[in-house]
C-alpha cells in the first residue's frame, strides 16, 4: 500500500513570525530616508516658489513701471507664513488693500520649514521691493541686495546646512537659489550686499 503525503498549504507561525520581522526591520530602516527624501523634494519646491514670486514681482516692476513689493503676510513679520506680491500703487511701501494691485499670495510654508531673510528682509516690518528699471532697493532709494534662507527646522548641524537652500537677490534685482553646502562660498554666500555673479 502506498502512502500519499499531501501538500503542505500555508506557513508556519514561525516562518510567518520571521517575515514579519523582516518586513518591520526594513520599514524601520525605509521610513525615515523616505521622509528625508520627501521634504528635501518639499525644500526644493518651496524655495522655488519664492524665487517665482520674486521674479513675478520684478517682472510686474518693469511692466508697470511702478515698484513692486514682496511682504509677509503675518503681522509679525515671518516669512515662513506667507508672502504676497503686490504693485505699491498709493507709494506708501506697504500693502493697502483695495488701493494696490495683488499681483499673488503664498500660502504659509510647512511647519518644519524656516524663511528667514537679512537687509530689508528682516525685522519687524520685512520687504523685498523693486523700483520701474527692476532693481533691488531699499525704502530709502538705495541699492538692495538681499538674501533669504529657506531650511529645516526638525534637522541640525551639518544636516540643517545640507537641508538649506538659498535665494539671493542681487542689487541688479536678478535672483537666483542655490545649496550652501554644495556651492562654493563665492558663489553661495549670505551677502549684505550681493552682487549679480551672472
């Protein structure tokens, strides 16, 4: 008489218990380098979208032949809620609602981002402004070259350098974003007072 073995169906609680563990081991290493991977992509867009709105409002000045501003949304002056972009029609250098021309508005950035500017694009009452010929100014009429910083707030050190990137605006009032880990210092420097190196 011959006996028949039947196939075996399924797995067994150990061999089961094995690839689950493997399977939670790796998705503990993957997460976060996804993560990673997902808000550089968001960095990158973000400081994209602000160059866009710098050069829609430079673009705007020299069309109108007026000057255009760039401020924050938020009272308190942050960057990282918002901007808008606006011809300053009524010429007191801020926005007055139904008076100027909005030519855009940005939402406020992810939480875990930062935009923090020097020159005019710092203090209390930040602004970006470009005169009718597209120049970088000051309120006071002088040349104003700046730089804003767009980076991680839930990274530090080398890693917070490296998950930075930054817009810099040149007197000439042609900006431009790069990596100041990557580019070189002459290059990608927070200048007071930027040069146009195009």
């Amino acid at each position: 008489m011959k006996i028949f073995k039947r196939p075996s169906r399924g797995f067994t609680l150990i061999e089961l218990l094995v690839t689950l563990t493997i399977a939670a081991t790796l998705a503990a290493v993957a997460v976060p380098s996804v993560q990673s991977f997902l808000r550089n992509n968001e960095l990158t867009a973000a400081s994209s979208t602000l160059l866009t709105a710098i050069n829609t409002a430079r673009m705007e000045a020299i069309k109108s032949g007026q000057s255009t501003m760039l401020e924050p949304v938020d009272s308190a002056g942050s960057w990282s809620q918002g901007w808008i972009v606006f011809v300053d029609k009524n010429r007191n250098q801020t926005y007055t609602s139904g008076t100027d021309t909005l030519i855009t508005q940005h939402p406020a950035v992810s939480s875990y981002f930062t935009v923090v500017g020097n020159n005019t694009a710092t203090g209390t009452t930040p602004y970006i402004l470009f005169d009718a010929s597209g120049y970088a100014k000051t309120k006071a009429n002088a040349f104003g070259g700046l730089t804003l910083n767009v980076q991680r707030n839930d990274v530090s050190g080398a890693e917070q350098l490296a998950q930075t990137r930054r817009v810099i605006i040149a007197n000439t009032g042609r900006a431009r974003v790069c990596k100041p880990q990557s580019d070189t210092d002459a290059n990608c420097k927070a200048s007071d007072t930027a040069s146009d190196t195009q």
